[in-house]
C-alpha cells in the first residue's frame, strides 16, 4: 500500500500577505517555488503536500521584508528588518488534522483562479 504523503494547510491569516510576493501566475514558480495551482489550494484553505508548503515557507521568510502586511503582524523592533522571523515561521502553517482535512476538494469545483478560491475557502470555513 502506498503511504501518502505529510499535508499541510498554510495559515489563511497570512495568504493575503503573502500575495505581494506570489506576482502573477507566470511568477509564481520563479518567485516562490510552488505552482499556480498549489498556491490556489492554499488561498482557498485546502491542504497542499508538506514539501510544498515547506519550500513556500522558506521563499516567504527569505522575502519577508518586502511584504508590509507580515511586518506588521510580526513586528520586532530589533529586527533589522524588522520582523520576528521565529513567530512568522511558527504561524506558517499547520498540519492537516485528519484524513477528512487532507481529502480533495468535492468533484465539480473548479478552482481555477484565486477570487474562486478566496469564496470556496470562507463558504469551507477553512481559517484556523
């Protein structure tokens, strides 16, 4: 039986911070290191692999400083840049709880871009 694999959920409260730094859907892999349709998973709240939000973590926290909303949810003031880097990598994200968390999205909703993810996200209640 194959073992599938560790998932995620990023925090929601930091996706609209974070938006600065994904560009457009062409940047996104450039800028951040995760595909347009993981980044729409994570805007509507859904589980992605670990290793994505992993390797989103870490081109977030390297560019943290060029998104103002992260500044000022992580303030330190002896920061040089001015952000509490261990608070922002704790709150980053969370595992997915259990198997009902981690299962697809229901058959027939496309989520194609991030206005539809952002809607299917608060309809799913998914903020943690």
């Amino acid at each position: 039986m194959q073992r599938r694999p560790e998932m995620c959920i990023v925090n929601r409260e930091l996706v609209e911070d974070l938006e600065p730094l994904v560009g457009s859907q062409a940047e996104v892999m450039q800028r951040l290191g995760i595909s347009w349709n993981s980044w729409i998973k994570i805007v509507a709240g859904l589980p992605v692999r670990k290793s994505v939000g992993q390797r989103l973590k870490e081109r977030a926290l390297a560019q943290a400083a060029s998104a103002q909303g992260l500044k000022a949810k992580f303030p330190c003031s002896s920061a040089p840049d001015g952000i509490n880097r261990a608070a922002l990598d704790n709150a980053f994200m969370f595992p997915a709880a259990n198997d009902a968390e981690a299962a697809p999205r229901p058959a027939g909703y496309g989520l194609r871009g991030v206005r539809r993810a952002r809607s299917f996200g608060m309809c799913e209640g998914a903020a943690h």
